[in-house]
C-alpha cells in the first residue's frame, strides 16, 4: 500500500469515529501521514482576528504573530486584552509584524459598527478576516439591543464586518475564515427556529444552529464577493482545551481531558488556511486538520440545492434588518467608544 492510500484510510476512518477526529489522534496521525508543511510566512499580512483574548484565539494571535503577521485582535474585555497586546509586543518586534487591540464586544451591533469604522481608516488592504469570537451559553441572553447574544456574536456581527471590510479584502484579494464546530452536524437550518425563546432556549442547540448559519453565510459571501476576489472558508478545530470548553462543557472537558487538542492543534488548520500561499484553495468548504471535510453527516440536515438558495436569500434579508434594528435602538451604554 502506498504512503498516500495509507494516509487516506487512516483519515477516513478516524472521520467515521468521530472521536478519533476531533480529539488529538486526528491531528498527531494526520500531520505525520499528510506531511503538513511548516506555516507558511505571513510577513506583511494584515489580519483580523475576533476572540483573540482566550483560548484558540489567543493561540492563534501568538503563532500569526510569530509568522510576522499584522494582527489586529479584537476582544471585549479591556484589560485583558491590553495584557494580550502587551505580551505580543516582543514577539511583533521581533518577527517584524505587530500586534494592535481594539476594544468591542461584539454582541451590541453598535460596537460592532464602530469597530468596522476603526478596521477601515486602519486596515485599508485586508488580508484575513477571523471570525473566532464565539460562545456556548447555557442561559438565555437578550442584549440591550434586544437580540439573543449566540447570534448576535456569531451570526450578526460576523455578517455586519464582513459585508463592512469587503472593500478593503477585496483590495488584497482577502480571505475570510469562520470557526465553526461539530455542533452544526446536528442542526438542519431553518430561519423560523433560528432565532430561540426564553421558553424553548437549550445553550447547545442555539449554538449549533448559529453555526449552521454560519455555513449560509459563508457560501453567501462567497456568491456576492468571490469575484471581487474574496474567499471565504469554514474551520472547525476539533475538540481543544480551552477555557470556553471547561467553562461551557465541564462534564465533556473533564471526561476527555487527556483526548483534548491542545490549542496549537485547534488552530492548526486556521492558521494554514490564513497563510498559505495556495490560492486554488475552493471556497465554501469545512476545513478540519487541513482537508475539506462535508458540510453534513445527516440526510436529514441537508437542504437541496432549491431550498438553500432560498433559505441563503431568507437567512440574508433577516440579517439585514435585525441589524438595522439592533443599530436604531439607540444602544447601550457600554457601546460608546472605550478608548
Ligand atoms: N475549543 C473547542 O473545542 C471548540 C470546538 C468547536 C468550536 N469552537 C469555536 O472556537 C471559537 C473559540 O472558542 P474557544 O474554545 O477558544 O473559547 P474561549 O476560550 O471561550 O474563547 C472565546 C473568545 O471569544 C470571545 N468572545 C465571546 N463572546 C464575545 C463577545 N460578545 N464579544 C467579543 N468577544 C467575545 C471571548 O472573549 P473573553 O476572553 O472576554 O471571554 C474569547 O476571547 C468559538 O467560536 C467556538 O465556538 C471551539
């Protein structure tokens, strides 16, 4: 059997077990039967990046930063990411990138839109857009905007930047990398129960259905902006160990301990998908451990082609007015500039 076939069945079968996908088997067989390469330099790179200040965003920033990136972290909580930033600096200055923090909690639409203002005087040519911030709620939440959060982090704020930034990504030919997760696989997309009640709420559900919206958006970017030259991609990082894990799932965190990626692992396929030079890349797909993987495991999650161009259309025109609502609420206090 060649090295080649050898690597395609052992990959095969850890993505039918599942576990041995997500956990850290996945990675520690497939980087030495796929030979993965070394990243590659992001030197003179400008890159966004969302969630930056915990767990895998945190991870990612220092390896872009080592790469030589310009990194533009955005986390909600001042001081932490203060501590993020300055904890960067040697590295920025030493690899010749640089590491710059804006503050925005990106649940209020007005923050978010501030920081867009802030990303576009200040990031003219963009080269990656990082959606990464994103979280596992157990309680329902309804921001001051009057939205329920898990979309508003990860579905509305995601849409509000990319849409905002495509002039300066289409100026560098940009890419756009959403962190999804293996929760999608449950979930078949349907507009009427994205949006969940106090009453029917379940943390895991609304979070996998934010991240199967996810992947509308992500074809949706790609048939509006791909011939202006922009890309965009979904990751998933397996199961890793990070704080937001041991905090959402301590059970699951507990009990896989040991069978968790570490954090590099996590980000791996990120950070590859941020840096390579292989423009042939198709856009569209799920990327875990640096090879596409399907959008559904479920005959039952799967819309046909009809069905997703409406629901893509449907999921859009919601997009667009919760946004013009959340921004005509007059805010909350916590929306004004921070610095
Ligand atoms: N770890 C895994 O196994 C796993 C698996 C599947 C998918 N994911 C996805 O990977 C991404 C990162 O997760 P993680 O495991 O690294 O979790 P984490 O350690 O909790 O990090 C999440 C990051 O998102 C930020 N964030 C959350 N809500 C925000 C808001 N309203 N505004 C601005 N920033 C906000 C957090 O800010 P603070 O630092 O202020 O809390 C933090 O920096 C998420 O999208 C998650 O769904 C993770």
């Amino acid at each position: 059997m060649t090295t080649r076939r050898l690597a395609q069945l052992v990959d095969q079968t850890l993505e039918a077990s599942v576990v041995g996908s997500f956990t850290t088997i996945g990675p520690s067989l497939r980087r030495r039967l796929d030979h993965w390469d070394p990243f590659a330099s992001a030197k003179g790179k400008q890159i966004v990046l969302t969630g930056a200040t915990s767990g895998l965003g945190l991870k990612a920033a220092e390896i872009l930063v080592s790469l030589g990136a310009n990194v533009h972290l955005v986390g909600r909580n001042k001081q932490k990411l203060a501590g993020v930033v300055t904890a960067l600096q040697d590295s920025a200055v030493a690899h010749g990138g640089s590491a710059q923090g804006y503050v925005c909690d990106l649940s209020l639409l007005q923050e978010t839109k501030r920081l867009l203002a802030e990303l576009q005087k200040a990031v003219p040519v963009l080269d990656v857009l990082i959606h990464n911030a994103g979280a596992l709620l157990g309680d329902f939440t309804k921001t001051t905007e009057g939205l329920e959060q898990t979309l508003a982090v990860q579905v509305l704020s995601p849409e509000l930047l990319t849409r905002g930034l495509a002039p300066q990504l289409s100026a560098a030919k940009g890419r756009v990398i959403t962190m999804t997760s293996g929760g999608l696989y449950s979930e078949r997309f349907d507009l009427g129960s994205l949006e969940m009640t106090e009453a029917n709420y379940k943390g895991t559900v609304a979070y996998a259905r934010a991240k199967r919206a996810q992947t509308l958006l992500t074809m949706t970017w790609n048939d509006d902006f791909g011939d202006e030259g922009i890309r965009a991609h979904l990751v998933h990082p397996g199961w890793a160990k990070t704080p937001g894990v041991a905090e959402s799932l301590p059970t699951f965190s507990k009990v896989m301990g040991p069978l968790l990626r570490s954090p590099e692992e996590g980000v791996d396929t990120l950070i590859w998908l941020a840096t390579t030079n292989d423009v042939l890349l198709e856009p569209g797909q799920l990327w875990l451990d640096r090879r596409p993987r399907p959008l559904h495991k479920l005959r039952r999650t799967k819309l046909t082609s009809g069905q997703e161009r409406v629901a893509k259309a449907a999921l859009h025109e919601w997009c667009e007015i919760q946004i013009a609502h959340a921004l005509s609420t007059g805010g909350h206090p916590s929306s004004k500039p921070q610095n």
